[in-house]
C-alpha cells in the first residue's frame, strides 16, 4: 500500500533527470503553484510526482535548500525510517565485508549507498557518522537504532559540524550518541599504525578514500627522498618511510598535525626518517625552491580549494601554482603526486595543469598511474559529484 505523504509535483519535463537515474530535485524544478515549497517543514517526507501527478517515488524535502528534495525509494511503498535505513545499511556493510579483512573503512558513503545526506565510517567498533540534510538530520534517533542493529557498535559519535550542514539551514555540532566515543583509536592501514582523532580532527577522522592510492604510492619511495604536503596525520609520509624511504619531509599548516606526524612516526619506528615542519604549504615550497632543495619524490594531496562554482576560477588558479611549485623541487628524475578532491576541478583539467605546467618549465612528463577514491566510497552513475577524488602518478625529466 502507498504511504499516505503529501506530494511535491515536478514542473513539466523535470522528472527526465530523475527517471534516468538521478535522485536530486532543484527547486527551480518543483511546481511551486500546486505544491508550494513553503507548505513542507525540513525533512518532511513526500511523494515525488510528475508534472501528470505520476508518481516517481519517495523522498524527503527541504524548502529552504537549493537541492530541495532527494529521491529514497523509486517504489512509493517504501519511505525513509528505521527499516529501510537498516536495509540499507546491511547493503553497504556487505559490499564492505567483501572488500576488507578488517573493520576499518566508509561503511556508508550518501547518495551511492542510497543513503543520502548520510555518511558513516567504521573504526573497529567505533562508528563516526556525519549527517548534511535536515532529511537525515530529522531521523537522528533512526540512524542511531539502525547502525545498533546492523554494526552494534560500542560507541556512535556524530561530527555534525560541517560547514555543508549550513546549505540545509543545520546547525553545527558534535555529539557522542551511543556509549563513549574516545579522543582518538589507532588503525592500521597497508601495514602502518596511526593514532586518528576522533574527536577533534578533520571531517570524520580520517580520509579512507585515498588508501588505495597510498598503497600504490608504497612502490616509487624505496631508497628516495620524499616530501609530503599538506600531510595532516602522515599518511602518505610515515607509510614512505615504513615502505623504505630515505628521508621524509611532512608539511602542515596546524601545530597539532605536526603533533600527530611526530607520533605517528613514532609508533612505527620510524621517527629518525620523518621530519614534521608547521608552514604554509605554499610558504615552504617557496622556501624549498629558494634554498635549491630537490626530492626525488613529491605528493601534494590538498584540501578541496573549489568546494563550489563561485570557486573554480579561484580554485584552479591556487591549483595551478601548487602543482608548478610541487614541480620546481622535484629531482631531475621525479615523481609528483597530485590530487585533488574538488569534484569541480574535473580530471582531464587536472591533467591539463599538470601538462601545462610541465611545459612552463621546460621539463618532460609521462603519467605513469591514475588513482580514485577506494571502493567503499562507491561512485552513482547518475551522480558526477560523488566522483570527485582525483590522484595523478607523473614522473618529470629533463626536456
């Protein structure tokens, strides 16, 4: 039986994108006429309807949002609750179970998961959910019954202060919501230990996505000279230097990152090969130019300088002068890693900055490897934002 939810009609045509897969409604989209967006509260479930009242699915709605509602189910019986979130979270963690020998990873990853405005990942019996939309904001409690049944987790910690939140009118905050989640655990990842913080570091602790890139990374090190910017817990650097490296270099702007390469690299035995130096990453790749330094190997993995359109310009620019100034360190012989996790930077214009670059001063470059984001942050095939991690291997010669 079709749920009894009141209906958000489409204007004329604008079902197109959803019925070929998308699941996201613009409110420039919505009939504002029959179904004012001002009728609904944040969050409130809804049918979503064609322009000829056909139903497409459910979702929930946000009048105040520029992404006003999401699709859940294309089948109008189901409505986003404690059931379907289970149902749901039982797909991902499969997919996860198959993937991994340990429980450390994205156990949800949004709209890929069928799961949108939810992001959940899993450190041992440690989970750390964030949540983007008052759709999923309003089925808190949920979430959290959901995740108990799916994972029984010891301990449910939500890093809800995200400044994406302020899109969907949420406020910030983080809060511990089942048992007692602590400061920080350790994880290993391709064999090296690391102390994340939980509570207090970057988005949800630590950044899954790049680990199959990082173990990749493992093969150009053995024997080299490596710097590693924007380094913040030394994941690239310190497993260099586990992987063999000769000496590492780790760059970061925050003193307490600093703190966490030094015990990191201490927690591995590797502390006598890492030095951690507090700078700008720009400040120091001047400096290092400067001083004539050169590495043998180089990986510059940045926060997202164009998080919207009104940035790229802005963006690519800071981009382009990153990856130049990466470039003019680099040993005659050299290795880059560049990445980016801005999804309105777009592979191919990466590469052309790279190339471009390359030119600029006077050096010869073959990309020997492309990287993505690892498989538990699944890409939707109608949804090009969840695509966003980009990770180029180029080596520069002389011309």
């Amino acid at each position: 039986m079709t749920a009894i939810l009141p209906s958000l009609r489409l204007n004329k045509n604008e079902d197109r994108r959803l019925r070929a897969g998308h699941v996201w409604v613009f409110s420039n989209e919505v009939d504002t006429k029959l179904t004012p967006l001002t009728q609904f509260e944040p969050g409130q479930a809804v049918l979503i309807e064609s322009a000829g009242g056909q139903v497409i699915g459910s979702g929930y709605v946000n009048p105040h949002a520029l992404i006003c509602a999401r699709l859940v189910s294309r089948d109008p019986k189901y409505i986003l609750d404690q059931s379907l979130l289970t149902h749901r979270l039982n797909i991902a963690l499969s997919l996860r179970e198959r993937l991994f020998d340990a429980p450390y990873y994205r156990l949800a990853f949004g709209d890929s998961d069928g799961l949108p405005g939810l992001v959940v990942d899993r450190y041992g019996d440690i989970l750390v959910a964030q949540i983007t939309t008052a759709g999923m904001e309003k089925l808190k409690t949920e979430i959290v019954a959901a995740l108990q049944k799916v994972v029984r987790p010891g301990a449910i910690l939500f890093r809800n202060d995200t400044s994406t939140r302020e899109l969907e009118g949420l406020t910030s905050y983080v809060e511990t919501a089942l048992g007692e989640a602590p400061e920080s655990i350790t994880l290993e990842e391709n064999g090296v230990k690391f102390a994340v913080p939980l509570l207090t570091g970057q988005k949800t602790g630590w950044f899954y996505d790049q680990r199959p890139n990082r173990a990749r990374f493992r093969h150009y090190i053995k024997g080299q000279r490596v710097l590693d910017v924007f380094s913040y817990l030394g994941a690239w650097g310190v497993q260099a230097a586990a992987a063999g490296a000769e000496s590492v270099t780790c760059v970061d702007s925050s003193p307490k990152a600093v703190e966490a390469i030094q015990h990191n690299a201490e927690l591995n035995g590797v502390a006598a090969k890492v030095t951690a130096e507090r700078e700008d990453a720009f400040e120091m790749l001047r400096r290092l130019r400067a001083a004539r330094e050169r590495f043998d190997v180089v990986v510059i993995d940045p926060p997202a300088f164009i998080k919207r359109k009104k940035d790229i310009k802005e963006g690519t620019q800071a981009y382009q002068r990153l990856n130049q100034m990466a470039m003019q360190v680099l040993s005659k012989d050299g290795v880059l890693v560049s990445c980016s996790c801005s999804y309105h930077l777009h592979r191919d214009e990466l590469r052309d900055i790279l190339l471009k670059n390359s030119r600029h001063i006077d050096r010869f470059m073959e990309i020997i490897e492309e990287g993505h984001q690892g498989p538990d942050h699944p890409m939707h095939p109608a949804i090009p934002e969840t695509g966003y991690l980009k990770a180029f291997f180029v080596r520069l010669l002389p011309s």
